[in-house]
C-alpha cells in the first residue's frame, strides 16, 4: 500500500523502587528480569531511601513498579499482571 505506514511500538520505561534488605523488593527485581526476555522495556532500579520525594511516596510501600509512570505493583506481586501491564504500554504507543 503506497503512502502506508506503521508506527514501531516504543519500549516501556519500568522503574522499580526498592530498598536493601527488603526480600519483596528482590523477588520484584528478580521477576522484572525474567520478563524483560519475553518483553522488551526499560529498567531502571532506583533505592526509595536514595531519593527524598520518592522515600515521602513509596517508602512505606517498597517494592513500587512503575510502567511509564504508572503505578502497577499489586501484592503478593503477580507476574500474568506485571506482563499483561507491560504488553499494553507497548499496545498504546
């Protein structure tokens, strides 16, 4: 089809705010990992206790997972969830 085109999906940003010493926080990280060879995204893994605005956010709720921004984490963490959030970022790009 002449004038046709289709826009390539762009990759979803995923950020994970976690702590050390918190084993939530690294089945989150562990779990991310492992998606991120069936979807492809973005981590980026941030200390809560690092950051002043996002320890006054989430500390009281480590592990956080964002998707573009958007926060996703369910508990007990749930990976049908976490891959059917991350495939419908790149549907909506």
């Amino acid at each position: 089809m002449v004038g046709a085109w289709r826009q390539t999906p762009s990759i979803p940003t995923v950020i994970l705010y976690s702590r050390a010493g918190c084993p939530p926080c690294q089945q989150a990280k562990t779990l991310l990992r492992a998606l991120r060879h069936d979807v492809p995204f973005t981590l980026m893994v941030r200390d809560v206790d690092r950051d002043e605005q996002a320890r006054a956010t989430y500390s009281d709720r480590v592990p956080v997972i964002l998707i573009n921004g958007q926060d996703v984490r369910s508990d007990p963490l749930d990976e049908t969830a976490l891959r059917r959030a991350l495939k419908a970022a790149i549907e909506r790009t």
